[in-house]
C-alpha cells in the first residue's frame, strides 16, 4: 500500500480532534474503520503514530514528522485546488445532494443563477457520505438535511447556510392503511407499525425518530434499513412499513402522505461548500437556485402550503 491523500487527511483529522472517536465522526466513518486505517497507514510509516493517553491520543515522534508532512501537502493541494479553479473561466461546479425533493426542480434555476456554468450533480445516500466527499474534493458543494438536534460534522474549509430552518416531517404509508383516511396522524396511533429508513442518512433521522416516538409513548420497530428509495416505496405500498418523509415528497403510487399532529419532529435543509472552491458570490447564486427549487414544490402539498405560509419567519431570503 501507498500513502495517499486521504490516509494523510486521516492522520491530521486524528491529531486535531484528539481521539479517535471524534476524528471518525468528523470524516463520516466508523471508529473501527477508522482504526483498521491507521493501522494499514503505521504499517506503510514503519510505527505508532499516536499513543493513547487519559486526555485521548497524541502523536509519537514519528506521527509528529508524519503529521507535520501531512500539513504541508495538504495544504499545497488546497493551494493548487484553489488555483487552478480561479484560473479557469467558468469551472464546473460539483454539487452533491442527498435525494432531497428538491433535487427534481434544482436544474432550471442552476442554470437562470449560474448561466454559462457547467454543472456536475451527484446524488448520494447519505450525508455523511456527501461531507466526507466534501472534504477529499470530490464534490465543490453539497445540499443535505438534518434531523432534530442533530449536526452533520463539516470538514476544514468548509462553509455553511441553513436554507429550510424547519420543516415538519411527515409519514408516508400505504394507501389501504387504516390510517390512510384521516387528514393528521397522531403519532402515538403508529405504535406496533414497521418502520422502514434509509441505510445510512448520516442526519440524525433513526436517532430523532426513536425520541419521536418514545416522547408519544412507544419504541419504534425499524425493521428495513433501505438505500433503494423505489424499493423502500414498494414496501410501504405494500403495506409492510412505514416511513418518515419530507412533506415535499413527491406522490408516490399506491401510498399516502400525511402530516403528523402538533409536529413532533422536524428537520432542516443546509448548503456548504469549500471555500477554496466556491466563491462567496457563487454560494450565495447556489442558495438562491436551491431556495426557489424547493419553493416550487410547496403548492403541490395543500397541508404543508398553509403550514408554510403560516410561519413567514421560517421563509429563506432570496433576493
């Protein structure tokens, strides 16, 4: 094995958070995968790179001359990043979303926001997935969500802005489901059901859903974990689960989307982006098309259009 970027950004995310722990929360792995990278990298380096210590981990002397190469490279790539995109006349720009609702009406404004821009977009599973990419370069911005109290970690470098600062979540289930008549769901009414999630959101959603639902009086049984989202549809279809859902969720056949009563759980839409590839005037270009994307889905949904324009406050600033 050699070195790579990614093995260096490792070591340095390690040494600044101090323990393991943290470091994999900020690159969006696994602390035991994180832990079987070190050891494949001290393998490559000949030694220990960190001990541990009653205050975490701390650099060896070899992970000091490791870390402070490390610093140095990265940073001449960050330099070169900036540089030959500031060079270029209209660079392409990678956008990564999660399969945000959003998504769908997302093209047309890019292009009235960024005339002239190529654009790349790349949509992926998971919001730690999207930030990790992020931060090794692969995508210049990223739109994703979060759930509850829940921060997604960013990477160095990176900026961020809440777009959507609350939205309530919603279920979907069956169209035969017994529920499937009433305008509102109480969610204590959904105790015994099945619920379906997405593999991995990395948003804080399973974690925000169980204190939903123990908050009204039950524990949830989460029983698929799903990346297909045509394959999580067809099992609430069927009636085999049920799933929480953005209200902007676009219909789906064979199912029903409803509101939950007295909102017992919302979520958030955020924009980041590296700094040292997107300019501050381009950010705030990329707010404004995703913003006016995501408020032309509103008037399809008649329970969530009187709940939006009930709550002025909560509107993103476009102009």
């Amino acid at each position: 094995m050699q070195l790579e970027l990614r093995h260096l950004e490792a070591v340095r995310r390690i040494a600044e958070a101090g323990s393991l722990g943290r470091a994999a929360a900020r690159l969006g792995v696994s602390q035991p995968a994180l832990s079987a990278q070190l050891r494949r990298i001290e393998r490559v380096t000949g030694g220990e790179l960190f001990v541990r210590s009653r205050y975490g981990v701390e650099p060896t002397p070899l992970g000091e001359y490791v870390l402070s190469a490390a610093r140095r490279v990265l940073g001449e790539m960050d330099a070169l990043t900036a540089g030959t995109r500031a060079a270029a006349p209209h660079p392409t720009l990678r956008l990564g979303c999660i399969l945000l609702v959003l998504v769908d009406r997302l093209f047309g404004h890019l292009e009235e926001q960024l005339p002239g821009h190529e654009i790349d977009l790349g949509t992926e599973h998971s919001a730690a997935s999207l930030t990790r990419m992020l931060g090794a370069g692969q995508y210049d911005a990223i739109l994703y969500g979060e759930l509850a109290d829940h921060e997604v970690p960013l990477p160095e470098g990176v900026a961020a802005r809440t777009l959507i600062a609350k939205e309530p979540a919603c279920v979907r289930l069956s169209a035969a489901h017994p529920l499937a008549r009433q305008e509102q769901i109480e969610l204590a009414d959904l105790a015994g059901e099945t619920w379906t999630a997405l593999t991995d959101d990395g948003d804080g959603g399973p974690e925000a859903m169980a204190d939903a639902c123990r908050r009204a009086g039950f524990t949830p049984t989460l029983r698929y974990r799903i990346d297909d989202r045509r394959v999580r549809w067809e099992l609430i279809a069927a009636g085999r689960a049920i799933s929480m859902c953005q209200p902007t969720s676009p219909p789906v056949e064979g199912t029903v989307l409803r509101p939950l009563v007295g909102d017992p759980l919302f979520g958030r839409i955020r924009l980041a982006w590296n700094r040292a590839a997107v300019s501050e005037h381009q950010a705030g270009r990329l707010y404004r098309a995703a913003g006016r994307a995501y408020l032309a889905s509103i008037p399809d949904h008649t329970f969530y259009r009187a709940w939006w324009e009930a709550r002025p406050e909560l509107h993103p600033v476009l102009d």
